[in-house]
C-alpha cells in the first residue's frame, strides 16, 4: 500500500459564483439552480437581484418538472455580497448587466441575455413553452460554463 502525502495531493480551489438579474426571481434562480445541481460540492453559488422581486412560482414550477428542486431558494439583493470574493459574476439579463453596481470584486464577468419568460402573457400553454425554453436554455448554458472552468 503506498502512502499519500501532502505533497502528492492537488488542491483544488473550490469554486465561487454569483448570478445576477434584474429581481432574483427567476432567470438567476433557475442558473442558481443547475449551477449547484451539476457542479456539486465543486463550486459554490449565490444570486442576487439589483432589486428582490421573490422567487416566481413558474420558475419552481419547471425547474421541478426538471428535477432541481429551488423551492427553498430565497430573493436577495446584490448588496448582501458587496463584501463577498467571487471568482465569477454571471449577469442573466442586460438591465442587470448595464445597471450592476459597481462591484468591488476581481470576479471574471460573463454576460448572456436570455429571455425573461415571466413578462410573456397568454395562454398556460405559452407560459409553460416560455419557462421551458428559458429554462433549457440556462441548463445548456450552464453545462457549458460548468465543464469550462
């Protein structure tokens, strides 16, 4: 049996995320969402609004109906984490992105606008095809920031 020490051992960092929208109320919570069920213990995420608007019912709803549960998850505003280190700030819409306080942080910015799915009217229909595609579109994306860090 060989023995392991210290020096053989790699040390990886764990990994800090914040995910930031307009009110923390869907898209950064569906992002928040994946983000902790793929990455696991290997990262460590928060989301915050520039406003709280609370957690919308939809966004429970189907990312439920994907098996990640957010039900628990909580609407917070950015100035909860001025004093928090993160290594990345990920914006999930452009109000976000060009209204972001400055942030006093060495975080690598990552920006992508996806559709706010809660500001679509209509039928239940077009609202559940509206979160779903959101809702796919953030688990994609959010896969692909996973397996690049």
């Amino acid at each position: 049996m060989q023995l392991l020490v210290a020096r053989d051992l790699k040390v990886v960092k764990m990994k800090r995320i914040l995910v930031l929208c307009t009110g923390n109320s869907c898209r950064s919570q569906m992002m928040h969402g994946y983000l902790s069920y793929f990455g696991k213990e290997a990262i460590e995420v928060r989301s915050a609004g520039i406003e709280t608007h609370g957690v919308n019912p939809n966004a429970i709803k189907y990312m439920g109906e994907d098996g990640v549960d957010i039900s628990d998850h909580t609407s917070n505003n950015i100035s909860e984490y001025l004093d928090e280190s993160f290594d990345y700030l990920v914006t999930v819409c452009d109000h976000a992105n060009e209204t972001c306080p400055v942030f006093p942080t060495t975080a690598k910015k990552i920006h992508y606008d996806f559709h706010d799915p809660s500001k679509v009217e209509g039928s239940e229909e077009a609202v559940a095809a509206a979160f779903r595609k959101t809702r796919d579109q953030i688990k994609a994306f959010s896969v692909g920031f996973l397996g690049a860090l």
